[in-house]
C-alpha cells in the first residue's frame, strides 16, 4: 500500500512505527513523535545549538515550528487518504525562554474541523507541565 492510500494517522503512526522515513523538518527540528491519536499529537522535541538567536538564546522560530508541527499534525490526524491540507493562520505566545538541550514534550489538539477548515492548538511543556509556549493554527483543507 502506497503511503497516499493510508488515512493521515495511519501515515503518523507509520512514521512513529519507523515504517516510513520522518520528514526532513525533523532534521531541523529535532523531534520525535511519541503518540499519534484522533485529534491529538505527542510529540518530545530539544533546542540544540543550532537554534540560538544573536543573544545567545534559543530562537523563538523554534517554538513557531514545533506549535505548527503539533497544530499541523493534530489536523493531519483526522484527514482522510489522499486529503492534504495547509496552514494558513499560526498564533504563537511565547511564554517563557526555551531551554537549550533540554527535552520539551509538544502537544497538539484538535479544536474543529469543517468541510474546509480545521483549528487546532498546540503547547511546548516541561515534564512537571510548566508551558513555555502555546498557539493556535488554520488550516485549510485542500481536497
């Protein structure tokens, strides 16, 4: 079975499973995605020494990319075989510093989706559930 035949949680929890490649972002982003569920995205990331920003501190395009990953992914979720879809609105708060070489868990969840559109939120959190960064994202659904 072709990857465009499988429905977009069977094609992350295909990823999860090691039985399709992660996408190059996760090069960028080093993340790993740990639960894949209707409507929800776990998935554990860590800033490393290629996201500083001038100052020294962990860019806050970090945070943007992993809240769209999660926000992205949660909508993945519940997309059908063959259904894509594209963020078109990304609300981001980043709440406190990310810390740098430190595993952070990603959540995202589904809010709603409509024949067109799914909102979802995301969140980067500590272990002992202390948010650093939190948002929002549209995506439209392209059929």
């Amino acid at each position: 079975m072709s990857t465009s035949q499988l429905s977009g949680l069977e094609k992350l929890r295909a990823l999860m499973a090691g039985k399709i490649p992660p996408p190059t972002m996760a090069d960028t982003i080093p993340s790993t995605l740990v639960v894949a569920e209707d409507g929800f995205v776990r998935f554990l990331v860590k800033a490393d020494q290629r996201h500083l920003n001038p100052m020294g501190g962990v860019h806050g395009g970090f945070s943007a990319a992993v809240i769209d990953t999660v926000t992205g992914c949660a909508v993945q979720s519940v997309m059908e075989a063959d259904v894509a879809y594209s963020t078109i609105n990304l609300n981001v708060k980043m709440i406190r510093p990310i810390p740098l070489d430190t595993e952070l868990i990603a959540e995202g969840t589904l809010i709603n989706r409509s024949r067109r559109l799914a909102v979802s939120e995301g969140k980067i959190k500590d272990k002992e559930g202390k948010i650093y960064a939190s948002g929002s994202a549209t995506c439209m659904i392209l059929t």
